[in-house]
C-alpha cells in the first residue's frame, strides 16, 4: 500500500470503529430496554429507563450511523480522487464529532440530559448536551466541506470529464445533510443553548419543535442516501454485476437531496398550533420522496437480473438465488433490502392521517424504525464493514463464517423484535415508557406476550451485534494480506448517456433550498405571528 | 402513473373532513393554567343530549381529573393542555391521540359506541414518571 492510502485508510477505520463501538453499546441499552419493557429486569433509579434510552437513541440514531457514513463518504470521495492530500479537515472533523460525542454521551450517562435523542423542550438538559451534539454536527460540516473541495479540485484538473458517481452521490447525502442541520443548529444556537445557560428565561416550544423535525426527517434520508451508496456502487461487485444506469444513479441522489426536507411535518400531525393544510402539504411530499426508492428497488433488481443472464440464468427465483447468499458482505445488505419491503409499507400507513393518529407515539412507530434503520441502514453497513475493515487494515477477515451468521441472527432477530412491536403498538402500546402495565389495568395487560417476543428478537439481535464486534476487532489481529482491493463497480456497457446538468450539484442545492422554504415559511411565520407564550425550562427527571 | 392516482386518492382521502388531524390552534400562558378558565375547573361539563367537553389537564405525572364517566354512545369533545413539559395524551383503542405541548390547546372529538374502561394514558415522554402517568374513562352501558 502506497504511504498516502495507507494514511488514509487510518483516518476512515477512525470513523468505522467509532461506529462500532457506538454499536455495541448502543446495543447493550437496547437489550436491557426490551428486557425492562417485558418486566424481565427492572431498572434501578440510580440508572434509570429513560436515561438508558436517551443513551440508545443518540447512540444509534446519530452517533453509529454518522460516523459510519463519513467514513464511507470520505473513503469512496479520496478513492475516486486519487492524489496526495492533506488529512487536515478530515481529521479536524473526526476530532470534533468524537469530542462533541464524549461530551454529549458523558452527560447522558452522568443523568443530566434523560431528554431523549429528540431533547423536547421545555425537558432541559444540562448545556454540555446541546453544546456536544451541536459540536457533533458542525464537525460533520467540514465533512462536506472535504468533499466539495475534491469535487471542485477534480473539475479543475480534469475539465471535461464526468465527476465520478460515487463522488456525485456522497456530494448530493451531505449537501442534503447540512442543509437538514441548519434546523438543528438554529434550535441550538438560538433557542436551547442561551435558554439552558439562563441567558433566556423561556422557550418558544412549538418553534423547537418544528425546527427539530426540520432536521429530524432529512436524517432518516440521510442514513438512507448512506445506505444507498453501498447499494449502488458496491453491492455489485459481489455477485459479479454493474450498476444498471449512470443517470438514473445520479437521478436517485438528486431526487433525495431535493426532496427529503419539505417533508417534517409529517411527524407534527398530532400537534396544536400548526394548521391542517401545512400537514396536508408535508403528507403529500412525503409521498413524493418514495419515488427514489421504488426507482432504486427497480434498478438494483435491473443490475441483478443482467449479471444473472450474463451467467445464463432465467426466472426471478433463479435470479435470487443465484445470488451470493454466503458472502456476509452480500448478505448484510441484502437482508436489510428484504427488511425496507416491510419496513416501506409501513411507513406509507405512517404518513396516512387516519392511519397515524391510531399509531403515532406507539409501539408501532418503534417497530417501524428498527425496521428501516435498524434493518436496512445498519445491517447493510454491518455487512459492508466486513468488505471494508480487511481491506483498509491489509489483514485478512476474522472468522468469516461467523461473520455470515451474524447477517443472518439479524434478520431473524428483528424480524422478530418489529412484528412484536408493531403489533402491541396496533394495541395501543405506548412507546418510550418503561413500565407498561399501568398498574394491572385490563386494557394493558394485551401487550404483554408482544413485549415478551420483542425482548426475545431483541436478544438475539444482541447477540447478533456481540458476533460482528468480535469479527470488527478480531479481524486487527489476522494474518496481511494486501491482495484484497477497494472498487467501486462499473457502469453497464449499454447505460444511458448522463446529461451533464445532472452534475450541477450547486443549482440542484439551490432548488432544495428554495423547496425548503417554500414548505417552511408559511408554518413558521403562522407560529411567529401568533401569540405565542414561552415556557421555562423543567427538570422532570 | 399509477403512482399519480394513487397519489390523488390518498389526496382526496386525507382532505376528506373526518380525516383532519387535530390541529386546533389556540394559545394559554402555560405558567397560569392554573388561574385560566376553564383549566381552573378541570373536568367534564354536559353539553346536550349524549354530548360533553372535558376538560383535562395534563401535568407531570397524572392527567386530571385522571377519571371520568359517561354513558355509553356520548360525543365527548376533549380539550387539554399542560402548566409544565410536554405530554401526550392517547386513548387506547380509539384515534384520540394528541400531543400535549405547554402553550397551546389540543382538542379531539371521540364518540363511544362501546360500553367498557378505556384506557387514557400519555404517550409522550415527560419525566421519571412517565410511565405512572395513566386515567380512565368509564363508558357505562
Ligand atoms: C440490540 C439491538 C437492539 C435492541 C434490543 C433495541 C431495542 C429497542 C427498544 C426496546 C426500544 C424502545 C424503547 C421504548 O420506546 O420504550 C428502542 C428504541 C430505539 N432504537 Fe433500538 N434496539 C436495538 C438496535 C437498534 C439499532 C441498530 C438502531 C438504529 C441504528 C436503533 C434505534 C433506536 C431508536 C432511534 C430508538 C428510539 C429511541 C427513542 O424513542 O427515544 N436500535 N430500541
Ligand atoms: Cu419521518
Ligand atoms: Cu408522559
């Protein structure tokens, strides 16, 4: 390996085991979580529930998926680019999302911030909380800004040449990213960080909340566009495919860079203070958003069928199974596919108003988010990491086959785990709550064998997520071999010609950000215009 | 295509009237609720034949008053609102399912077809005891 690759690949493995160990731990609250909701094990109050659950929900949601993401973002972007560069910004960013992590996570812990990974004013956190996850965020900037930086270095020194589709799409994930952010960092900024220091007395509640949701469904597309990336441009090297289409790659990204913000108040259907039509235009773009993804399920299929005819193989079944279904690095990702089918129907019952007003803030919406994040996103990253981690530490992958069970404890674990969640939520289950028996009330005690299933899936994920951890850090200590190589795979022959205002990355931010406005300005100028009273900051727990 | 009519069905479907959100929009200083009718009087108030408004308030970490009794088939039209974090406010087995933020209303109209206890509890995290936080309503055949 060259000294620059080599130097490279330290600063991506950084983020890769940052990840994992956000993973495990994460895991360890999730187990205990479905253990206490299944009155297994109870909690005692000098660590409670709701602290526990703060701690996975950050750990997860934010802290395992964004490192991950960088670190595939940034390895694929230096990849595509190949020269000798500073690690300077790379470095800068890892720097300061690990230290707004450890600062954030230390308060979590120490129980100074039980708000949950949502922090619902007027709950207030003590201001290490909001200051880390705020320091988190703005690292991940620079992120961005590293890759527009190759972007525009590789358009300088190359002119005429198309900007690599990988490059194109990791440009179009954190594009949309930080334009999701500035809701977050604005809440921060102006809202909860003077609020919890005492420099302002109240809070306007519903403001932060919106501005929340702002940022708060663009992270799901985020972990998406994450997910995407894999599905696109590596997945194929396994069963010996292409990428079906250059364009319609680069439509897919484009697509979810436009669409994924105008879409938060679909979480805020339940609330007062914002008008009936906002949330009937936020439903609708909602649907909106699923045309990348069922053009994405129609192009990985197209690329599946092409390498099999390429093998002389016919028929849909013998297509699949074709497939290979012993590669970990295959199986992560494509468990996690079957898994987005279900989790993809939910989440269009999710966006209907009759159907959410019967669902929201249940089991149910538990159940449906381990299903797409917890499914799709992480496995197909779990997976992924197995092909990564060999080949940026030269080494070769520990314990390969228990690294295929793993892929497949996964799936039948939270297959498991969501059935169950989903249907004690279609009973009324209340999500984020500890203890669900309400005192041995009639109506209460239907939930009870769901949550017991829930917490045997949930075992088994978490027995799942020990066997990846011992092959993550296992595969440190293996024998070299530097024969392994990192590729993106190849365009079919016969692809469409791109159109080259597909590359226009800045005129294509400039239309997500107008559509942004446009589905903002008017909700929030409503919330501004009426008399709106502030709330003081509590501490309820 | 199909996707485009699909799409103007759910359209149509979601603006039809009893499919609107509640989305009531009306504010309430939320350190007087105490002081400020009719949250000063929590509780169910008759308003026609089979026809209530209820009153409740929800604040860490019990809904008051945390029972309440009707007979069976009433229309009872529930306004709440919260003096301290935000809370959330579900009737199981029913689409009464709001969010209860400190600073405004919420409103929702159910009516009870079926006799029995339903459970009302809060399904939005409040606090260390969120999990307490639970009413019921009596629904007398
Ligand atoms: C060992 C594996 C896991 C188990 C057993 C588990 C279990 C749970 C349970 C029982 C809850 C619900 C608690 C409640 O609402 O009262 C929960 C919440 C959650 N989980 Fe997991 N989970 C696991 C892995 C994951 C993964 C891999 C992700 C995402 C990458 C994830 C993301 C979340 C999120 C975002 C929440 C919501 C937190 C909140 O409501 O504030 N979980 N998990
Ligand atoms: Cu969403
Ligand atoms: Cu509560």
């Amino acid at each position: 390996m060259e000294a620059h690759v080599r130097r490279e690949n330290r600063l991506v493995l950084a983020h890769l085991y940052v990840a994992t160990l956000a993973l495990m731990l994460g895991a360890v609250f999730g187990l205990l979580q479905s253990l206490s909701r299944a009155r297994w094990v109870s909690m005692p109050s000098s660590f409670d529930y709701y602290r526990m659950l703060t701690a996975h929900g950050v750990l997860m949601a934010i802290v395992f998926t964004t490192f991950f993401i960088v670190g595939l973002a940034t390895l694929l972007t230096y990849r595509a680019i190949p020269r000798d560069r500073s690690l300077a910004l790379g470095w800068s960013a890892f720097w300061l999302m690990t230290l707004g992590t450890l600062a954030a996570a230390a308060t979590i812990l120490s129980g100074n911030a039980s708000v949950l990974y949502t922090f619902y004013a007027p709950l207030k956190a003590h201001p290490a909380f909001y200051l880390g996850t705020t320091v988190l965020v703005v690292g991940t900037w620079l992120v961005l800004i590293d890759i527009l930086a190759n972007a525009v270095w590789f358009w300088r020194t190359q002119p005429g040449r198309r900007l690599p589709l990988v490059v194109h799409g990791s440009a179009c994930t954190f594009v949309m990213w930080f334009i999701a952010t500035i809701g977050v960092a604005i809440e921060m900024l102006f809202f909860l960080i003077p609020w919890s220091l005492g420099w302002t007395p109240t809070v306007n509640v519903m403001m932060t909340r919106m501005l929340f949701w702002y940022f708060g469904h663009p992270l799901v597309y985020f972990w998406i566009m994450g997910a995407y990336l894999i599905w696109y441009n590596i997945i194929p090297l396994h069963y010996g495919g292409k990428i079906f289409s250059d364009a319609l790659t680069r439509v897919a990204f484009l697509l979810l860079l436009i669409l994924s913000t105008p879409v938060g108040i679909h979480h805020q259907f339940l609330e007062p203070g914002i008008a009936a039509g906002w949330k009937w235009l936020h439903t609708m773009n909602t649907y909106g958003v699923v045309v990348p993804s069922i053009m994405t399920a129609f192009v990985i299929f197209a690329s599946f069928e092409m390498a099999a005819q390429r093998k002389g193989v016919k028929g849909f079944w013998a297509t699949i199974r074709s497939l290979p279904w012993t590669n970990p690095a295959f199986t992560g990702p494509a468990l996690g596919m079957i898994l987005f089918i279900f989790g993809g129907f939910g989440g269009i019952v999710n966006a209907s108003y009759s159907m959410d007003a019967i669902v929201h803030n249940t089991m149910w919406i538990v159940g449906h988010f381990h299903i797409t994040v917890g499914g799709p996103v992480a496995l197909t990253f779990v997976g992924t990491a197995y092909w990564l981690i060999p080949r940026l530490t030269g080494r070769r992958l520990f314990a390969p086959k228990l690294a295929l069970a793993q892929t497949y404890t996964w799936f039948v674990g939270m297959a498991i785990m969501s059935t169950a969640m989903h249907w004690a939520g279609l009973l009324g289950s209340p999500r984020r709550t500890d203890d669900v028996t309400y005192f041995g009330v009639q109506a209460a005690a239907a939930w009870m064998p769901h949550m017991r299933a829930a917490a045997i899936g949930g075992s088994l994920l978490f027995l799942s997520i020990l066997m990846f951890a011992a092959v993550a850090f296992g595969t440190l200590f293996t024998a070299r071999d530097e024969t392994q190589v990192i590729e993106v795979a190849q365009v079919e022959e016969h692809a469409a010609l791109t159109p080259a205002y597909l590359d226009r990355i800045g005129t294509w931010a400039t239309v997500a950000v107008v559509l942004a406005v446009l589905a903002y300005v008017g909700p929030m100028h409503e919330l501004l215009e009426a008399h709106v009273y502030g709330a003081p900051g509590m501490r309820t727990w | 295509m199909a996707l485009v009519v699909f799409l103007i069905a759910i359209g149509a479907a979601a603006l039809s009237e009893n499919m609107i959100p509640p989305s009531h929009i009306q504010t309430i200083d939320p350190t007087k609720v105490a002081q400020t009718p009719p949250f000063d009087r929590p509780g169910l108030r008759q308003t026609g034949q089979r026809q209530y408004e209820a009153y409740l308030l929800a604040h860490i970490f019990a809904f008051t008053p945390p029972h309440i009794t009707i007979p069976v088939g009433s229309k009872v039209t529930f306004y709440t609102t919260s003096p301290d974090v935000v809370h959330g406010f579900f009737i199981t087995n029913t689409a009464v399912n709001m969010m209860v933020v400190p600073g405004w209303v919420s409103s929702a109209t159910h009516v009870f077809r079926r006799a029995g206890t339903y459970l009302l509890l809060c399904n939005g995290y409040c606090g260390s005891g969120h999990h307490y936080m639970y009413g019921t309503i009596e629904v007398k055949g």
